[in-house]
C-alpha cells in the first residue's frame, strides 16, 4: 500500500483559526437572537431515513442527498435540510403541544451540487420555523427575525429579495406543458425576448407574464404593478403591500421586492425570499411560506421558516 498522505474528500473543509472563530461567534449570535424572539431550538440527528427527505423535498432532492445502508437494508441520509426533520419532529413529539410552533436550529447540512462543481458538500445554518400559523403577522415575524439574524452579524450592507407565489402562479397555470417549463426557464434568465416570442399570442393571465416577472424595486414597484395585473394575481401583491406596511423605516431599507423569483415555486405557497450580504459570492438565506409541507407528515398546518448560511456569511471580511 502506497504511503499517502491523508486527504478530505471532495466538498468537505478544514476550518481552522479564524475561520472557526468566526463561525462559532456568528452561530452564538444568531442562537441569542432566536432565544430571545422565543423560538426553542432543536437538535434533530445528523443523519435520518432518506424518506424524511424525499417527502419533504419530492424525487428531486435524491440526487443531491449523501445516502448510505442502515444494518436493516433502508436506506439512511445525512441531513439535507433542517426544515424536514424539524417537520417530522412537530408531527411526532410534539403532537399535543399548543399551536403556534416557535422551533430553531443551527448546526449542517450536508448536500451534494452536481451543477455546481466545487462547492463545499456541507454547509452550516442557523434558521426558524413558524408552525400553526398562517397570517399576515406570522410572515412579518419572519421577515423581521430574518433582517435581524443577519444584523446580528454586524452587518448592515445586506437585502431581502421578496416576492409571493401567487403573482407568477395564475399566468404560468394558464400555460401547457413543456412552454410552462420554458417559460419559467426564461423567467429565472429575466430573458424578456424568449418571452415575448412565447407569449406573444397570449391572453388574460398568461400575457401577465410579459410583465410581472420584472417587476423589482420598492414599495412604489408594487404599486404601479397594480394597475397591470389581472385580478387572479392582485391578492398576493396586495400581500406584499400589507407586509410593507407593517415593517419600520429600519426594515424597509433592507427589502427589495422582485417578482420574477420562480426558484423554488414548486415548494413555497406564499411569501418566499432570499438573502443577499455584499461581499458573498451567493445567497446567504433563504425562506418563505410552505403551507403543504406539514401534511405530508400527516399533521397539516401552515408554515414559514427562514434559513441563514454562515458560511456564506463568513466570507465578509470583518
């Protein structure tokens, strides 16, 4: 055997020195501010039944997760998301507790990119989730824990990119298959000549399409949207006017709405965004509504939750 000198495998990291300082620094912080906003933090395995995985995040996920054989011959996963364990714990340990759910996590998560070579298979959150509750206030909390997580980092050059489901979704029910996939595609490349070819006969919901995709600025952006959005899909932007509504001056600042986000449609029912932190090469968070999830592990209630990458995070120099 030849003497080789030991390796970690591809995605994986060594932290060391300041690298781990300031990871564990940023975890505190973020750990303090979910303790004092009440949510009670859980510590779910590292690894669980591939199926918890697969039933929250769909056939999709499967080849992303990093799988391996049990003794029994099932099939075992290291934790992809927290969202799915802390979904699976609310339906079984906490059958008979009072709704809300305030629940909290922090710790890694373990995924493979296939499209995107290079990038670490494990990545450490912090993050929450709201169970039981499915209005208006719930999404502001949410929100707000959010802009507040990442200022706990020290940092104040950050936004929130949001948007609601139910703008996108009438125009892209109205369309057949495989154009609704092309068009989504086109939507997410912001591709304004793939769509106007696409929908250039199209009427009603569909040729909102043309539009609402590019939508993207402040309050005012969702306000002059009104005017040109058909009736199916004024509710959910009516939704983002009253979130704007209740958040401060201080807030408001970090929020960007951009309503041509269809990343991630398939599983958000509502409100859904992302985090941006100047000087990350990446998202730094992400979350939303996802009111469907919880029934899939038989105790069906409304949900939203937010998720922080610290890793990510942990790039801006400090």
């Amino acid at each position: 055997m030849l003497n080789l000198p030991a390796a970690t495998p591809p995605g994986a990291l060594d932290l060391t020195g300041d690298a781990a300082k300031r990871r564990r620094a940023l975890q505190r912080a973020a750990v303090s501010v979910l303790e004092r906003a009440g949510y009670e933090e859980l510590l779910p395995p590292t690894f669980e039944y591939e199926d918890t995985f697969l039933r929250a995040g769909g056939s999709g996920v499967a080849e992303r997760l990093l799988r391996f054989p049990d003794r029994d011959g099932r099939v075992l996963a290291l934790r992809y998301d927290f969202t799915s364990s802390v979904a699976r714990i609310a339906a079984t340990t906490f059958t008979g507790a009072s709704l809300p759910l305030r629940l909290s996590y922090s710790g890694r998560v373990y995924r493979q990119e296939p499209e995107r070579g290079g990038r670490p298979r494990e990545t450490l959150q912090v993050g929450a989730e709201l169970l039981g509750d499915g209005s208006l206030e719930a999404d502001v909390e949410v929100v707000r824990l959010t802009i507040e997580l990442i200022r706990s980092a020290g940092l104040e050059d950050f936004q929130v990119n949001l948007g609601h489901v139910g703008v996108l979704a009438p125009g892209l029910a109205a369309l057949e298959e495989p154009v609704r996939a092309q068009v989504r595609r086109w939507i997410d490349r912001k591709d304004r000549g793939g769509l106007t070819r696409a929908l250039a006969d199209r009427t009603g919901d569909a040729a909102s399409l043309l539009h609402l995709p590019f939508v993207i600025g402040r309050r005012d952006a969702l306000e002059a949207a009104l005017g040109t959005t058909p009736v199916t899909a004024v509710e959910g932007l009516r939704h983002l006017l009253a979130l704007d509504d209740a958040l401060g001056p201080g807030e408001q600042s970090h929020v960007v709405y951009d309503l041509g986000e269809v990343r991630g449609l398939d599983y958000y029912t509502g409100v859904h965004f992302e985090v941006f932190v100047s000087g990350t090469g990446r998202a730094a968070g992400a979350g939303g509504r996802y009111d469907e999830l919880m029934g899939r592990f038989g105790r069906p209630m409304p949900a939203v939750g937010v998720s922080i990458d610290l890793d990510a995070i942990a790039e801006v120099p400090w």
